[in-house]
C-alpha cells in the first residue's frame, strides 16, 4: 500500500485493532478518519514522513465529511462516523521503523482556548524506536496512563518528561545518543530512573524551586494544578497535610529565545500547626508564589505579612510573586461592602 486506507471509521466503525505495517506509507489519514473504537494501531515499518507537519491531524471540519457508510446505503454529509476529534479507547501506538519520521505530534492546540488536547490522552504503550526523532513528542508528560514506553535507536536525547510518567513501568532507550542512557543501565526499575534523574537534573534544562505558601483554603493547590495540567482538577482537592512535593513542572515558552525551564514545585500546607516545619524547608535559591484571597481585601494583604518576614528571614534575596486567589467572588464581595456602607 501507498496511501493510507480511506473510510475506515465509516465502513468499520467497530474495528478495535489495526495492523498496517510493513507497507510503503508516507503519510496517515486524519483522526477523524480512524474508527473511534480503535484500541491498537500499528503503522510500524513504513516509510512515514513528517517533513515539519504531524503524522496525525484533525479534518478541518468533520460536518461537511461525505458518508460512506449511511444507514440508508446512501452517501451523506455530516458523517455521524468521524465526529470525534481524539481516540479514547486507543491503548497501543506503533510507530517504529519508520526512518524518515523526524518529529512525533500526538496532540492539536486549541487556537480559541490555546490549550493543549491529545489525540490518544488513553495511550499506555508507545513504541517509536528506530525512526530518525531529534525530539520526543511534546506534551508527553500528558500521557499520564503510559505504562510503556519505546524510544530506542533514535537521535534524542533522554526526555526530561519521562519524570513525571507514575505509571511508566517499560523503558527502552538503548541507541541514544546520550550520555546520561549509559548511568541508567544500572537501574533496575523505571522508578529508579526517573529519582535519577531527577537528583541529577538530567532535563538538560535550567531547574528551580517553586514554593507555593499562603495560609491554608487560599488556593494554593488548585493554582498548582492547574499549572501543572493546564486546567482545573474534576473534583474537590483536600487540603495539604505538611509539605507535597508535586510532580516537576517542564515550561516551554513559545519564543524560542527564552530557555525551557524545569522547577520542581512544594506545596505547603496553611495550617498553623506546620509552621514550625515550614521554616526548615525555606530554601534561598527558590522562587515563592504567595497566596492570599483577593476577595478578603484589606484583611487578606494583612496576612501576607507573617510569610513575607519568614522569607526574609530565612531567603533575603529570595523572589516572590504575590498572587491574589478567588477572583471570581471580587465583585460580590466590592457589592456587599458597598451595600454595609450604604446601610
């Protein structure tokens, strides 16, 4: 084969594996194209290019897609069969042995909400060894599920983003050109690994603390959620019980100038009984994100003092960036002072 099969979502809507391997493929179908039940797929040894765009792409409108598999046996706009924009029963992805394949995207950003959403966010094997990748996917630290992971015989280096896969179990990486591949061989275990490198900084990239401080039901956790995920959590976050270190935090800015950052986040808990503690863990060479609710005014700046003095104390040249929280709640409460005022 030379071009990838046509209608597959519309003439096998319930296909769960698909193996197209061993053809002569330059390029996929789109997403949408795809089955949405598909749970395996492999597209290894053949001769995929990405020639700077991504393998894989989303029809530009799957409204006006003609069907080829209506119910009435005729064709139709509006394909009820290619209507999703991401595969989420798909668990396995097999690329490998594609050696023209230079670069990997599994995702699309929104251009509205200019957030990031995965084509496969299910995925729990990945197999990209033996193509010609100068870089790992980006956003793969968004595939929270992965539990194996194939990136062996390629020109990248060792992915930063692997830190923060709990569920990665398998990690192939021989044939990296990396000096850091050759200290893992030591290891038993993924785990081992990832606390390797992480000690070690072996991102590559410049790395700092970020403290999040402020008393306790100031939002602390959900700003670092959100951070960290790029939105807000499914369900209520419980309060933080002394110090969580989280998983670390890869920044990558859109100019190309400005250095990719690592910082290795600490959440501490606002309930005085933990003060005491917190004093040990100030670290100068760190940068503070200070909480405090904007909708207490005035008695909300009040409280930040106590934080600011035992950061000077402990971290006089320490940066802090002062955050105001619940925004949302601002208006009512200006509403309700003015309303006491009045009355």
């Amino acid at each position: 084969l030379n071009d990838f099969p046509e209608c597959l979502a519309c003439f096998f809507p319930n296909l769960k594996r698909l193996n197209i391997s061993g053809n002569k493929l330059t390029s996929c179908c789109t997403v949408n194209e795809l089955p949405a039940l598909l749970e395996v797929l492999d597209i290894s040894n053949n001769k995929l290019q990405s020639n700077g765009k991504c393998i894989f792409s989303l029809s530009p409108d799957s409204n006006d897609i003609v069907c080829y598999n209506d119910v009435n046996g005729k064709q139709s706009l509006s394909c009820h069969h290619m209507r999703h924009n991401k595969l989420l029963k798909l668990e396995s992805l097999n690329l490998s042995n594609n050696t023209d394949l230079k670069t990997v995207a599994l995702h699309v950003v929104d251009n509205k909400s200019d957030s990031v959403n995965l084509f496969f966010p299910k995925l729990r094997k990945l197999n990209l060894s033996s193509c010609n990748l100068q870089q790992p996917p980006e956003h793969l630290a968004k595939l929270t599920d992965l539990y194996n992971l194939n990136i062996s015989n390629n020109g990248m280096k060792i992915p930063h983003q692997i830190c923060n896969l709990k569920e990665l179990k398998v990690f192939v990486y021989q044939g990296l050109k990396d000096p850091v591949a050759s200290d893992l061989n030591k290891f038993k275990t993924v785990k081992e690994m990832q606390m390797f490198l992480r000690q070690h900084n072996a991102t590559g990239v410049p790395s700092v603390k970020l403290m999040f401080v402020g008393l306790s039901g100031r939002g602390k956790s959900t700003l670092l959620h959100h951070m960290i995920y790029g939105g807000k959590p499914s369900g209520e976050i419980n309060p933080t019980v002394g110090i969580a270190a989280e998983r670390t935090w890869i920044y990558s800015p859109k100019a190309s100038v400005d250095p990719t950052i690592a910082f290795y986040p600490w959440d501490f808990s606002g309930d005085e009984r933990y003060s005491a503690a917190h004093e040990c863990f100030i670290a100068k060479s760190a940068i503070y994100v200070l909480c405090w609710r904007a909708s207490d005014g005035e008695a909300g700046i009040l409280e930040l003092r106590q934080w600011l003095l035992l950061i000077k104390a402990r971290a006089v040249h320490a940066a802090v960036i002062v955050v105001g929280t619940h925004m949302d709640q601002v208006d009512h409460f200006q509403k309700e002072v003015r309303a006491r005022a009045e009355y």
